[in-house]
C-alpha cells in the first residue's frame, strides 16, 4: 500500500505543482522523477542515470518525429493550406448539415495543426457558414471545436498520441496507432457533433464582446492569404506521410504480405515515421509563397522548432518519470492490484482523464500517464501490439475529459464563439465529457473483441 501511496502523492505533487503554483510541466515532471526515485529507494548513484537514459530514449524514438510533424502544420496554418481543406471540404459535402461539414473540417484540419491554431484560423469561416445557413453559431462552433478535439488526441502525426506512442514502445507501429486513431476520433467527433445540435437553437451570449475578432469575411480571410495552394499540395504534405506510415505498417505484419524482397524492404524505410514525416516536409516545400524559398523555409523551420520544444521538453521529462517508474517495484505490485480488480484498459483512462481535468493540458496528459502505464502493461493484460493501441486510445479518451477552465482551447472556443463562461461550460465542457466517454466505451468494446 506504501507504494500506491508514494505514486499517488507524486501524481498530486504534479498536478498542484502545474495548477497552484503554476510550474512548467517539464520541471514538475523532472522533480517528480528524482522525488520518486528518492522514495522508492532506487540506489542513489543510479537516479541520474535512470532519469538521464529514459529522457534520451524517448527523445531519441520519436523526438525527431514530433518537431517535423509541428514545422509541417506550422507551414500547412501559415501558406493558407487549411483554408484549402476546409474549402475543399464544403465544395464535397455542400451545405446541407453545416454542423456536420464543421466537425469534419475541424477532424481533418487538426491532423497536422493544432487545435487551437485550427480553431483561430477556422473561426470566421465557421461564422460565415452560420450566418449564410441561418445556423446556431454556438451549435457550429461545438461541432468544429469537437472535430478539432478528436483528431488532436488521437490521430499522430499531433504531437500528443505520438509522444504517447513512443512512450509504450510503438514507435515503429504508428500505422496502426494512425488506423485505430482514425476510427476511435471519428467516433468521438460524431458524439461532439451530436451534442452540438442541441444547441441548434442557442445563440451566443456575449455578442457585444469581441466582436471585433469574429465578424471577419471569409473572402476577405482568404484574399489575406494571397493565391491559396490547390486542394493536392494542401492535402500532400499530411496524407502522404500517413499513408507511407500505414504502408510501412502493413509491410511489417507477421503474415509478410509483400514477402521480404525490395518491396518489403522500401516500404519498410519508406514507412518509418521519421522517413515518412521528412518527405511530407518536402512536400511542403511547395506551399512556400515567397520569391526568397529557402529563406521562407528557414523562418518556418525556426517557428515549427520553437513550437516543438516544450513539447520535446515534456515528453523527455515524462521518459524520465517512466523510467523510474519502470526501476521500482510498483508495476508488479499495482498490476497484480489492478488484474483482481479487473480494471484493464479503463485504468488509463482513469488517471488520464484525473490529470486532464486537474492541470488542463491534454498533451500533458498523454505524456504522464502514458510513461505512468508503461510498465504496467503486462500486469494489465495489455502488452500486446493492439493491447499497447488501446492503451493510446484510453489515454487519448481520458484526455479529452474535460476541457474546461485550466485549459487554452476552452477560452479559445468560448471568447471566438461569444459564449460566457456558463454556456461554455454547458456547450463546449460536456461536449468534451460526451467525447471522452463515448470514445472510451468504443475502446472497451474493441477490447473485447481484439485481445
């Protein structure tokens, strides 16, 4: 029991740390290694080595992974490429359910750009379509934020699900992280759209504040951008990749399917994360707008790396509480706990979903509780390739329960939209706990079918 009390202290340690006194995640991370270490009793020449070694090794699957993936969404917001999806979208869907057009824009958008980026940019588009369609702005702001919300915690290449991935050794399986992902978002995106039409006949509350940030023409929006890139060069630099990644990961099936000649051994390079992601920035090359490209190419790398850096930051620092985590004896003694309890997958939801809704951070979440779970996974029944899937999915779910309050995209959605803080709560916060459930329901199910 001392142990479980050691980690549960830990955990609040973390939470107070990154909420009251308002720590950098990294640093609280970082100190709540070496105070786990202390307490557990780990021998005191190996701590550093142990929180060294776990920051290196996370870094080093997927470290490189994560940077190019935010400079591609960074250039994919800046060279107007999401305002191409989103026309490319609606010119497919038409007008008919704009709830639905917006949840399907925000899902695919939010692939490659951050959800609170896709909503600022997104924003007058949304507005736009509620007026021209005598729509509910609030209803059709839930539906993008949710569509967003989906595919930002679950879908890699986001820096989240993939920081996650590497965490529980499925640096090399993104493919199916990337397939499973895919199915579990839009199933969540579905419940947040559903949610949304209950709103149909809600206006926002605060039409008077921040007026000047929403009344944008989505023409006007788009001239700014100058000649848009077409719907191929917008989508490239994101479908390739994962559809090289999904190769790679169908190339490395047990059954061989395309034996282990040249052609398993091209998608293989080809499908690795890293290879694939570098091509998609290439493909991204041509989005570049000004006459100087190299120089264009320079800036946005700097801004993608900027991005990137507290995000390596707190997955190195979440390796570091995994891997002393992984030296103590806790993982034999919770998952022995946890397997008479009969908990499984729905143990990582739990602590996802706590520390999400106590700190804010959704990629937070997934970080720390992915590091947390990891040497679990065998106690829990869940050290199989797909049992390792699932355990991204009810981490991603848990991390999605809810946005509120402490968390950056809830006053991004609430001030965009003109909602107060009680219609916020009532639109965007439960439609993130409908998310989060339903999303963790699904993953149960396809527990029981798949392990």
């Amino acid at each position: 029991m001392l142990l479980v009390l050691i980690l549960l202290v830990v955990i609040a340690f973390i939470v107070i740390a990154t909420t009251t006194f308002k720590v950098h995640p990294f640093l609280a991370l970082l100190i709540a290694a070496f105070l786990a270490a202390f307490a557990y009793g780990l021998p005191l020449a190996d701590i550093a080595k142990t929180i060294t070694s776990g920051f290196g090794g996370i870094l080093g699957y997927i470290g490189l992974v994560i940077v190019l993936g935010t400079i591609i969404g960074i250039i994919l917001e800046k060279s107007g490429a999401a305002i191409t999806m989103a026309d490319s979208v609606i010119r497919v869907l038409g007008e008919r359910f704009p709830t639905l057009t917006m949840s399907i824009i925000g899902y695919i958008v939010s692939i490659p750009v951050f959800c609170d980026s896709g909503f600022v940019i997104l924003n007058s588009l949304k507005e736009s379509l509620a007026t021209r369609l005598k729509t509910s702005s609030v209803a059709m702001s839930v539906a993008l934020a949710t569509g967003l919300y989906a595919t930002h915690t679950f879908v890699p290449p986001t820096p989240g699900p993939i920081a996650a991935a590497g965490n529980l050794g499925l640096e090399n399986n993104l493919g199916l992280v990337i397939a499973v992902g895919a199915v579990v978002a839009a199933v969540a995106a579905a419940a947040g759209m559903l949610w949304a039409r209950l709103f149909a006949n809600v206006e926002p509350d605060l039409v008077d504040e921040a007026s000047e940030t929403v009344h944008h023409d989505w023409a006007a929006l788009k001239a700014s951008y100058g000649t848009l890139p077409s719907a191929g060069q917008a989508f490239a630099p994101i479908l390739v990749p994962i559809g090289l990644i999904c190769l790679g990961s169908i190339a490395n099936f047990p059954s061989q399917p395309v034996g282990e000649g040249v052609v398993y051994q091209a998608l293989a390079f080809l499908g690795q994360p890293l290879t694939a992601l570098v091509i998609g920035l290439f493909l991204s090359m041509r989005l570049l707008k000004s006459d100087s490209k190299i120089a264009e190419f320079s800036e946005r790398i700097s801004e993608g790396i900027v991005a990137a850096a507290p995000i390596l930051l707190i997955t190195g620092a979440g390796g570091a509480f995994g891997a002393v985590l992984k030296a103590t004896p806790l993982g034999e003694f919770l998952g022995t706990t946890l397997s008479g309890l009969g908990v499984g997958v729905f143990m990582p939801f739990i602590v996802a979903a706590a520390l999400k809704s106590a700190q804010g951070s959704s990629t937070v979440a997934l970080v720390t509780t992915s590091a947390l779970v990891a040497p679990l996974l065998p106690q829990l029944g869940l050290d199989t390739e797909m049992g390792g899937v699932l355990t991204v999915m009810a981490i991603g779910a848990g991390a999605m329960t809810v946005s509120h309050a402490n968390d950056s995209f809830f006053w991004v959605v609430s001030q965009f939209s003109r909602m107060s803080v009680g219609l916020a709560y009532r639109a965007q916060t439960m439609a993130t706990l409908v998310q989060g459930v339903t999303a963790m329901a699904l993953v149960y199910v396809l527990s029981l079918v798949l392990l």
